[in-house]
C-alpha cells in the first residue's frame, strides 16, 4: 500500500460519501472498484454529510485499505457526541484498521454541542488517546460562522497547533480565493499540506445546493457556463469538467500541495478529469520528486 505521507508532491486524493441508511454496500463498491483504477493517492469516506449515514464509514474506509491496497481517510465529527461515545467511535475505527482520520466539529442543526465544542478540542481528544493521522477541514472563503477571515485564520492556526498532518479545503470555484488563504495561512505560520477541494459541476440545482451549504462564491466564469448550458444536462456536465480541469492546472502550475477531488461517487467523472491531467501532475511530480 501507498505511504500517503511519503508520496512525492502533488497528491491526488478521491472523496465519496456512503448510501443512505444502512443499506447494500455493493452499489458503493462498484464505485470504488472504479475509482481504485485511476490510482489516487487516498480515498476519504464522509461521515453523516448531507444526510447520508454515519455507519458504514469505518467499514468502507477499512476494505478501501484492506482490498485494493488504498490509503483510506475516515471523516469522523463530533458535535452532539460525549467523550464516552467518541471513545467508542474511535475504538471502532482502530479495531477496524483505520489509520487516517479527518476530524471536524460537523455542521450544527440537530446536534447541539455536548463534550466537544470545535475541532481543535476533538484533535486534541484523539492525539492524547489514540495514534492516528489528522487531518482537519480549512475554508479558504472562510468558514461560514466566521465573522472574518482574520478570525477563521486564527482558529485554523490554533487547530494546527493541536496537531494536523495535512488540511483539505472546503470546495471553491475561484482560485484566486485559495491563493490568497494559502499565503495568509503560510504567514500565520500554519505549515501543514493543504489540498484544494475541486467540485466539478454538473447541474445548476448542485451549485445552488452547494452554495447554500458552504457559501463558497460563484464567479463569472461559472455563471456564464450555468446560462449557457444549464437547461442540456450532457453540455453542462462536460462545461463542469472542462471548468474543473482548468482549475486544477492552474493550482498544479501555482505549487499546490494536492487536490481533493469531491467525487460525488460519480467515478465517469472522475476518471475524464484523471485523464486530463495525468500528464500535468506526472511531470510535476517527476519535477518535484
Ligand atoms: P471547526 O474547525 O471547529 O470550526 C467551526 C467554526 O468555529 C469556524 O467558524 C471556526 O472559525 C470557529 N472556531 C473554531 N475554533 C474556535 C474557538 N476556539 N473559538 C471560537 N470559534 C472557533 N461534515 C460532516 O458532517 N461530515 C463530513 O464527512 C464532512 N466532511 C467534510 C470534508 C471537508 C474537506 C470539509 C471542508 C468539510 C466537511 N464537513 C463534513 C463539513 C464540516 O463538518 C463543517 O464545515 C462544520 O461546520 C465545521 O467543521 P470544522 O471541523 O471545520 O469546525
């Protein structure tokens, strides 16, 4: 199995999220086996994201690791969990094999806060009890809670601080925005590896939904694509691919440290953006290596 933390740079990394419920996990699989021929550097699995289960996680994390020989991360949150309960969560995810965890607070609705009140608290929890990888989730146009950046980077920098590995970013469709957060954060003196999360678009009801959850920005570029082609479901999956391959040459190209590919579990996609840039990554990493 690939040692995610000693792969030369830039990484290249895969998330997708589990069925609903508890449910047949064959469908998921039939994913995985796809993804797993585009070789990525690490699958993530998300815990409970927009309304999926958190159960199977830990599982579909582990046989990621366990039959195709993958670096798996698990998302695990802790808003409306105690100490006791995270204790068996982790536990779980320990017996089951797992060594990468991407530990969050989770989106405040139902959950009210119980033992832990932001991420920083849960990687402290983990990093006294346990030995596994963190990694922590960074907003390069700010968290929406936020009041400002300013604050946001604060907090980012105070998490590091509890001890991170590596950080993956909320999605964003504007590059400039992660520039200017990376160069903030590197000021700051947050060290750790950023990837950049790229959500290719593939219908205007996904934007919207998007935007609604994260507050990421939509620029021109994306507008004029949604005019143009949002009413022919085949021009606007290939326009959302086209804009997601430019968007990660552009990153590649300004020394990103990896890319974080929300797959929506739609491996077709993710293998047209794979081979668009297959060669650009290849030679940096021949280059950087
Ligand atoms: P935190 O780092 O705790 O920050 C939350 C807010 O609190 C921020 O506004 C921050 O500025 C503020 N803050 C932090 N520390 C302090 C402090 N000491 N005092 C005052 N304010 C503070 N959600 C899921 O439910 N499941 C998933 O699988 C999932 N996967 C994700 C993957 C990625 C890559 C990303 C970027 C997000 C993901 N999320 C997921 C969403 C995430 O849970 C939410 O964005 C959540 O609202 C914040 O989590 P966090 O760990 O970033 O929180």
């Amino acid at each position: 199995m690939k040692n995610f933390f000693k792969l030369d740079k830039p990484t290249f990394s895969f998330e997708i999220f589990p069925p609903k419920g508890a449910g047949d996990l064959s469908q998921i699989f039939g994913t995985v086996d796809a993804l797993a021929s585009l070789d990525p550097d690490l699958i993530s699995v998300t815990y409970g994201a927009g309304g999926t289960s958190r159960e199977n996680t830990a599982e579909i994390a582990s046989r990621i690791q366990r039959d195709y020989a993958i670096p798996a991360l698990a998302h695990l949150t802790c808003v409306g969990s105690t100490r006791e309960e995270m204790r068996a969560t982790l536990d779980k995810l320990k017996e089951k094999g797992i060594q990468n965890i991407l530990a969050m607070r989770g989106d405040l609705g139902s959950d009210e806060t119980k033992d832990f009140k932001y991420a920083s608290e849960l990687i402290k929890f983990i990093n006294e009890n346990y030995s596994f990888r963190i990694f922590a989730a960074c907003y390069p146009e700010k968290h929406l809670e936020a009041y400002s950046m300013e604050e946001d980077l604060e907090h980012l920098r105070a998490k590091c601080e509890c001890g991170v590995s590596v950080l993956i970013s909320q999605l964003f469709f504007d590059n400039a925005s992660f520039y200017s957060f990376r160069e903030r954060a590197r000021k700051l003196g947050v060290a750790a590896p950023i990837e950049a999360g790229i959500m290719p678009i593939t219908s205007p009801t996904q934007i919207g939904r998007m935007v609604s959850m994260c507050g990421a920005s939509v620029p021109d570029g994306v507008q004029k694509i949604i005019r143009a082609y949002g009413h022919n479901s085949m021009a606007m999956r290939e326009a959302g691919i086209a804009y997601a391959t430019n968007q990660i040459i552009d990153l590649l190209a300004e020394g990103v440290d990896g890319i974080h590919l929300y797959t929506m579990n739609q491996p077709d996609i993710a293998k047209r953006i794979c081979e668009n840039i297959r060669g650009v990554l290849y030679s940096l990493r021949v280059k950087r290596g």
